[in-house]
C-alpha cells in the first residue's frame, strides 16, 4: 500500500488549493477527486465573484485551471470515490471504492456538500425526468418548456435567469414573502420578464405518468392547492455537508458540519484537517474554500513537522 504524508479528499477549489500549496511545500500530496470532479463549480455558469477574473469566469474552466495547477507542482491525482477511512490507526487507512488502498499521515477532507430536496414522497420517481437540483447540468433538456425553481436564495435566482434564457417561462417558488438572494441577484430576477415569482408558496405534490407534468403550490397556510403545468423543477434550497464517511469519528457542529478550530482547519482528531463547504455554514464560497484549503495544507505541513 502506497504511503502519503498528505491525503486529499475532495476535488472543488478547497481541495485543489489544499494541493497547490502541499505540493509547493514538497508534501508530494495525493488527491483523491470523488465522484463529482471539480465540485460543485463545475454545475455553476459562469463565476463573477471570484477575484481575478474581471469578466467572470465559467466554472468547470475554473477548476480545470486549478487542477492543472496542482498537477503543475506535483499532485498525484487519483479517480475513485474514498469508502472508507479508518481512523483506529496511525497512519490513517483509506479505501477507495471499497479497496484498502493508502496509509496517510495527515487527511484534508474537503468534500463539499449536496444538493437538499424537500423530501416529497414522489421525488424519487421524477428524478432525472423532471426533477433536478443543477440548472446548469439540466436546463437544455427543457428548452422552449415551462419550468419552476423552488428556493429564494442566490442559487435559485441564478438557476431562474440561466432557465430563463433557455425555457419560454420560469416560476420561482419562494416560502418566504420575500428573497434571500443578494441584491443585485433579485434585482436580475425582478428585471426578467420570463421569471414568475410566486412569493409565500410551496410545493407540496409533484404529478405526471411517466414524466413530470403538474406540481401542486399551496399558498401561504391557506388548505386550498393550486396546480401549475410544468415540464421540470427545479431544487434550490441549499445543500447539506458531505459527512457521512467521518460522522462516526469526527465532531460536527449543530447543523452536521464538521466542527473547526477556527481560524484554523484543525478538528477532535489530530491529523484530521477539514476544508471548504464541509466545514462552512456560514459564507460557503469558492473564494472562501480555496482560503481553507490553503490553510489546511499550512496545519498539516505544521503538524507533519511537530
Ligand atoms: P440558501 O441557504 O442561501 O437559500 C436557500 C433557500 O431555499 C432559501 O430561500 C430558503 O428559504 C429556501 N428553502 C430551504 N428549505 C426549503 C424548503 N424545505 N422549502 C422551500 N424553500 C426552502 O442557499 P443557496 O444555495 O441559495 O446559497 C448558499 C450560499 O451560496 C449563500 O451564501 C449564497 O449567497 C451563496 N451563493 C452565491 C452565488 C453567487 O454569488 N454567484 C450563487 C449561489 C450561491 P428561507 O429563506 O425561508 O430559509
């Protein structure tokens, strides 16, 4: 079994900074990329916040650029999902896709989160033929239909426009009487002609035979249910920290994130660093995992030199 002194969990911009700065510091680090290569970025259109690239920025580019850079300075990267850590001995085991297969000195997870859905009994049955959470991964499959997005947060706003410039009309479901998004993201919203906001409503039903045809809105606490026709929907409503590997082991916090000593990446257990959104309920930013993973390569590169 190969040995590392710096194992990485997690291909978003978390993970590839933690292995930027590894590698530079000579920890010749291994990064194991996970079944969504790249993050969740690469579901994004075009990124307009993160410093440096003035006219914005397609996601999947972007983390192809910061993989490259990794690989520039010697990151050994690996397909294959991690199965399994086993934390009872030192160095740390890890299995990917079921096989033991590294010992690790120091692990850096930096899994990132998922998509959350409402948890409509019908929701399984319309996966993948009406029902998705990446507008960006999904949207052409529903080009000149009508579609909703449920959430009122930056990400359902976003998922509205890009709909909107493909779909001929766009509910936006939103629970609330007003919109959690940014300024200028409800402003985008508001000025979009295509863009329905249907503000205090939620879905409570999905129908159709073979594919999604009608979902059910109910207004506010009112018992009466109004059906809308729709070809899609789509899930906006914030996502969930991919924990399930380490729960048993590694201290999360109230909402099921793994607990940091913040500012630094260090968690209960020594040699265990966590980065990115796994780790952040608050900003959950590309600029802020890349933050944290530099900073947890600097506390494993500390802890390795203990
Ligand atoms: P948020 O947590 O910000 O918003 C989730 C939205 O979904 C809220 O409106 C929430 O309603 C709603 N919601 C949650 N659960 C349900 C439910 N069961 N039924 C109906 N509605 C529900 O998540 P986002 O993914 O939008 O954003 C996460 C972070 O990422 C934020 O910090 C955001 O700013 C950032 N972001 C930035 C972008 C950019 O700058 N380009 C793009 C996308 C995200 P309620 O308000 O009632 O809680």
């Amino acid at each position: 079994m190969k040995h590392v002194k710096v194992l990485i969990i997690g291909s978003g911009p978390a993970g590839y900074t933690a292995a930027i700065y590894a590698s530079r510091a000579n920890l010749q680090p291994l990064l194991i990329e996970g079944n969504l290569p790249g993050g969740q970025l690469t579901t994004t259109t075009d990124v307009e916040n993160f410093p440096g690239y003035p006219q914005g920025v397609n996601g999947f580019d972007m983390m192809e650029d910061l993989r490259s850079q990794a690989t520039r300075f010697g990151t050994e990267i690996v397909m294959g999902e991690v199965t399994k850590i086993d934390s009872s001995v030192r160095p740390f085991c890890v299995f990917v896709d079921g096989e033991q297969r590294y010992f690790a000195d120091t692990i850096i997870y930096a899994t990132g989160s998922s998509a959350k859905y409402l948890g409509l009994p019908e929701e399984e049955k319309y996966r993948g033929v009406g029902l998705s959470a990446c507008a960006t991964c999904d949207g052409f499959f529903f080009r000149d239909k009508v579609v909703a997005v449920v959430g009122g947060g930056d990400t359902a706003c976003e998922e509205a426009s890009y709909l909107a410039s493909i779909c001929k009309k766009v509910y936006l479901i939103v629970r609330k009487p007003y919109l959690r998004a940014s300024k200028s993201m409800q402003q985008r919203v508001a000025e979009n002609d295509k863009i329905e906001i249907l503000f205090e409503n939620q879905v409570v039903a999905l129908h159709g035979e073979t594919k999604l045809q009608t979902i059910d809105v109910r207004f506010s606490n009112e018992n009466e249910v109004r059906s809308l026709e729709v070809d899609g929907i789509f899930m906006a409503i914030g996502h969930t920290p991919n924990v399930d590997l380490i729960k048993d082991f590694v201290e999360l916090d109230e909402q099921g994130y793994i607990r940091v000593n913040s500012p630094m990446t260090t968690t209960n257990v020594p040699g265990f660093f966590a980065a990115g959104d796994v780790s952040d309920p608050h900003y959950r930013q590309a600029i802020n995992a890349a933050a944290s993973g530099c900073r947890a390569a600097m506390d494993a590169e500390r802890y390795l030199n203990k």
